[in-house]
C-alpha cells in the first residue's frame, strides 16, 4: 500500500476511481443534490437475501489485441444489471408494509468492467432475463467485474479502456460521451479536463480546484487501479493519471488525459 497520509485528500477529489469494478464517491455537497429521475426506492421494501452471492469467474484473455498487444483489453461500460430481486432472481414479492406484492424491481444502470471485445449483455435467453441486462452467459461485462488470475514472476499485460460512450445500437447518440451518473463537485481537487477556471496556481490547468459551482456534465475522466496487483506506479490507478473515452462529441479545448 501507498503512502497515504499525503495521497488520501487526491483519493477523494476524483469519483472517478475505480478498481475493478466501479466504486463512486460521493463528493457532492447538498446543495448539488436532485431528484433521481424515475423516483426512489423505499429501502425497507426490498426483500433482503433473495439475489444469490455471485463468485466472480475467471477473466478470459482477450483474443484480438490491437498492437502493440496485451494480454487482456478490459474496458469500462455502462449497461444495466439485475442487481435488486426481480428478472432472473424471481418476479413479485410479499409487500412488508402490505398492500400489493412487490417487483419485479427493475434492472440498475451501473458501471463495471469487461472484455472489450465482448458485446453487450443479454439475459434474455434466461427465464425471467432481459436483452442488454447482466449477469448474462453472452458477455463477461459484470458488477462485481471478473477476476484477473495470472502466475507469480510472469508479466500480465493489461490495457484498460474508458468505454463509457453510447453504444446501444441505433441510438441517434451513438458514440458519443455518457455523463457521470451523480453530480461532480467541481470545486473539489479533481481531474478538470476543460483546462479552465483553476483556483491552484495556473488557471488553466488539469488537476485541481475550479472556482465553477455548478456541477460537471462532460465526459467522465477514469482512474483504474487494481487491488492486489503488482506493478511499478506509472500502472497502478495513481488518480491524476486520468483519461477520457474516444468519444465523438469530446468539446474543443478539453485534456484527453
């Protein structure tokens, strides 16, 4: 483990770590925060110990590297994952509270990681399962992400990939950034990809405090660190070593990385 005691505060300013399966941090201040569209849960109707524990598998080696080559392409995705009781974990459930039963719960909009190469999740081959949801047997894209297993002494080559863009086919959005799924404090040390407004020093810079209250709406910087992994510190998630997603609609003037 690192020195914390002078990285904790750059830990915080970015919710955009990540270690292998998406962990957000919420930096927000109340004055930021909005309704989340389609409503709320009451978390007290929620049937607890219906959704199995899954052990996550193996990660699969990617098959078609680019040069120059890696053992495994593994990207960042936003898909949707039966994560709540409901699809494939089971359809209605007594209502605690009374009145009519419960779900089935919907499926949850997350991030985590997967192969590249592989497509989006598709249950609906599975009784009660749904097209573009996970766990499915099509696509190794999961929360939690898949286990990376290699060999003690042998180099694993890993490229990470930010693939948060829109790829749901026929979208009239195709390709272009998602936007963080919370409101991002930009008054916060953070990654700042417009280059602008900085308050540390250079005003024009990536990597600090901006004098901008409203909340961040570009594309999503990402950070991948890995827990157990070891590796020299230029590959280890150091959190201002960001990077953007090929998006076709990245704004003029913003850092890549």
């Amino acid at each position: 483990m690192k020195n914390l005691g002078t990285q904790r505060t750059r830990w915080v300013w970015s919710s955009f770590l990540t270690c292998l399966m998406i962990v957000t941090v919420s930096i927000c201040p109340a004055a930021f925060a909005q309704p989340v569209q389609g409503g709320t849960l009451d978390p007290t109707t929620i049937p607890k110990y219906e959704t199995p524990l899954v052990i996550p598998p193996v990660m699969l080696k990617s098959t078609a590297s680019p040069a120059p080559a890696a053992d495994y392409d593994i990207a960042v995705r936003q898909f949707q994952q039966q994560v709540l009781p409901g699809g494939i974990w089971g359809s209605s459930f007594p209502n605690p509270k009374g009145g009519a039963p419960l779900g089935p719960f919907p499926a949850t909009k997350i991030w985590s990681y997967g192969r590249a190469e592989d497509p989006r999740p598709d249950s609906s081959g599975i009784a009660g399962g749904a097209l573009g949801v996970a766990p499915a047997p099509n696509s190794s894209f999961n929360y939690p992400a898949f286990t990376v297993e290699n060999t003690t002494g042998v180099t694993t080559k890993v490229r990470w990939i930010n693939g948060l863009v829109d790829d749901v086919p026929g979208s009239p959005t195709l390709g272009n950034y998602l936007p963080h799924l919370f409101a991002v404090d930009q008054t916060m040390h953070w990654a700042n990809p417009p280059q602008a407004n900085c308050t540390m020093g250079n005003p024009n810079r990536t990597d600090c405090e901006t004098a901008i209250a409203a909340p961040y709406t570009g594309p999503v910087p990402l950070v991948t660190h890995v827990h157990g992994a070891h590796v020299q510190s230029h590959s280890d998630g150091y959190p201002e070593a960001w990077w953007l997603p090929a998006a076709n609609n990245i704004p003029a003037g913003y850092a890549l990385k």
